[in-house]
C-alpha cells in the first residue's frame, strides 16, 4: 500500500530505548548530541526577530519562484559581506536546506540514478534522496593525524556509475569539520567537466571556521568551472532553524546556469513554500548575524580549545576540525562504539554520538557536539574520560 521510497524499520534500537527509558525516569542527561541552538543557552535579540515577521507588506500575496527579491538581495549582501558577488537572479529560496536538496535531486537526477556523498558525513541526505528516488554512492574522506581530513579521489572515481548525475561536498563536513580545499575544488571541477556532473554544495556551517587557511575554498558560490549550487540557510548562519529558510546559489557555465536556473523556476513555482512574513524578515534577521555568529564560536572554540588540553595526556585522541559545531574523540577499543554509547549513557548519564551514525569506516569513535554550555560540556566529557580509564 505504500512507496517503496520508504525503507526503514521504524522499530527502535537500544541506544533509542534506552534515551526514552532514561528520560522518562526523569535522568538528568549530559547531553552531548544537542544540535539545537535554540536550547543552547545563547542570547537572541527576541523582539527585533519577532518584530521582523510582523510588517504590514506581509499582508500581500506575491508568488515569485525565486523568491521576493528583497530577501534575495538581503542573501546576496551577506555574500558581499564575506567578500563574494552573487547576482540575486542566481538566488532561489526555499524553506530550508533539506529542501533545497529535494530541489537539486528532482532537477538533476531520474528515478534510480544516482548522486555520489561524502563518508563519513551526516545520515539527512540518505533520507532525502531515498524519498526521491535517487541512489547514493559513497566516496571516502581520509583521515591524516597531521594533515587532518582530504577528499579520497581515487575513490570518487571508483563509486563512479554510469548514471552519476552530481557529487555532494559538505563544507566544512559535518561531523568532520573539514572545508574543501581550493585545490580539491580544481579536481572536483575536472572530473564533473569529464563525466558531466553537477556540484552540490552544503554551506550551512560556511560562517563556523576556526583560523585561517589561504587553501580552503571559503565558498563556491564563485565557482564557474562546473555547474554548481550552493546550499545554506537561518539555521546555521543565524541559529534559527524554527524560521525555515534556506536557498540555492546557481553557478557555472553561462549556458548551464541560464537552463538550470530557468529549471528551478519551474520546480520552486511548483511549491512556492517559504513563508511571505520569513522572506520580509529576512534582510533584518541577517543584520544580526554576527552577534550570534559571535557567541557561537565562542562556545564552540572554547569547549574545543579545552578537549584539546585535556585529552593531551589521556589515552583518547582528538581528530583535527576545521569549524562547524562538532568535534571527534578516538576511544580505545575495549568495546564496539554501541557498547560504548550504551554504557555512557546507562551508568553515566552521557549521552554521544556513536562514529557509525555518521558512517565512519572504522571503531571507536564518539561525536561530541561543542554547542552546550561549558559547563556540561566539561562534565561529561570528564565522565567520558572516568568511564575510559575505569571501563
């Protein structure tokens, strides 16, 4: 009676039921998988958000595929602020990031074909190109203890099919915290140009780099080697992912990006679904984005600055990040990561990610995400540390 899209048991697993057992007991979880930073404890200027969606020109209805050209040129002007130009024409709004990819995957790929992904990287693209009908196939980023994570070429040319339609880059990745580098992006547009495939860019965490690197791609918007969509949004660049909005940058080649910019029109039109008051909002919401930006890299900079210390004499290690909100600790493998997660959160109230959630070739890994408070990010990652040296 129902799609065939849809393929997952929605039985729970044991690290599920034990999360429900514990916060049914009322537990009081050192949570460290929290993404949401809206319960983060940061501060948010309320009523010049709020006050944003309450214009009278929201009153209107104007269905415009790309979206109103006000938010438009208010999503360009973040660009020009980081040093980018993007033309406005080339902006489509969309309610979120998630959307934007079933937007690229209904533009660029048929039923069955199929769109090559980073690994590891987190599961959501699984899911949407699933419920699209498209397949995914995995190329690897490899770990170097000094010269941190690197796109695997050898392998985006092995998980090459004959039906490959794009490749996804994540930068910087998420869970890796890894940006593309300038010269990756030299072979990426190389091999899109020989087997004619399209980029897809996820540049949520784009704003959340630590340091400086003059080899890192700090965007592709620019990008017009191949043709390429960049993808970003409220969530990330102003911790509001309630607000749902999101867009795609086109570019490219003239020729391609005129065809799939007037290809998106069609498809936006179709759903016309972000919100009139969120599109007003928007050029005032993205005024305000450094005083959150700056808390936020704050938080994350400085709990990541203190793992790094502590873990220097403990049998742990921590994997190199680039930005993003997230960091990755090796545990010795006494134990599979599930046992790990398990044990954590049963006997000490922690609850991480465990590596193989976001694919990681190998054990034992934890995902920690830097967006709690210091204070319950050092508390649990010291139960961490107890439970390893007493397992």
């Amino acid at each position: 009676m129902f799609s065939r899209r849809f393929k997952w048991s929605l039985e729970s697993n044991r690290l599920a039921r034990l999360i429900e057992a514990k916060r049914k007991s009322g537990a009081p979880i050192l949570d460290l998988t929290e993404a949401n930073p809206t319960r983060a404890g940061f501060d948010y200027p309320v009523e010049e958000i709020l006050g944003a969606l309450a214009q009278p020109a929201a009153m209107l209805y104007e269905p415009a595929p790309r979206g109103l050209l006000t938010a438009r040129q208010a999503v360009a002007a973040y660009y020009a602020e980081r040093g980018f130009g993007v033309d406005p024409e080339r902006i489509h709004l969309t309610a979120s990031t998630s959307e934007a990819y079933s937007y690229l995957f209904k533009l660029l790929a048929d039923q069955g074909q199929s769109v090559l992904v980073p690994q590891p990287s987190y599961p959501l693209p699984e899911f949407l190109a699933a419920l699209e009908g498209v397949e995914l196939c995995h190329y690897r980023l490899q770990y170097a203890h000094t010269a941190g994570w690197q796109i695997d070429f050898d392998s985006i040319e092995k998980a090459m099919a004959e039906d490959a339609r794009a490749i996804i880059v994540v930068s910087p990745n998420n869970p890796t915290g890894s940006f593309i580098k300038l010269s990756e992006a030299e072979r990426l547009n190389a091999i899109c140009a020989k087997h004619r495939l399209a980029l897809m860019v996820d540049e949520v965490f784009g704003d959340y780099g630590f340091g400086t690197d003059d080899g890192r791609a700090q965007s592709l918007v620019s990008n017009g080697a191949a043709l390429t969509f960049v993808m970003s949004g409220c969530s990330k660049i102003l911790a509001l992912p309630q607000m749902k909005l999101g867009w795609i940058v086109t570019g490219g080649p003239e020729d391609l990006r005129a065809e799939a910019i007037e290809r998106l029109d069609l498809i936006a039109d179709t759903f016309l679904s972000v919100a009139a008051p969120v599109q007003h909002a928007a050029p005032t919401w993205l005024r305000l984005r450094r005083g959150l930006q700056d808390q936020i890299l704050n938080r994350v900079r400085g709990n990541l600055d203190w793992l790094a210390k502590t873990v220097e004499d403990s049998p742990l290690r921590l994997l190199r990040v680039e930005g993003g909100w997230y960091a990755m600790l090796e545990l010795p493998r006494h134990f599979s990561e599930e046992d790990w997660v398990l044990t954590l959160l049963e006997d000490d109230e922690v609850l991480a990610h465990p590596g193989y959630f976001f694919d990681f070739p190998r054990e034992a890994f934890l995902v920690l995400s830097l967006l709690p408070r210091a204070e319950t990010f050092r508390e649990a990652v010291n139960r961490i540390f107890a439970r390893v040296e007493n397992p």
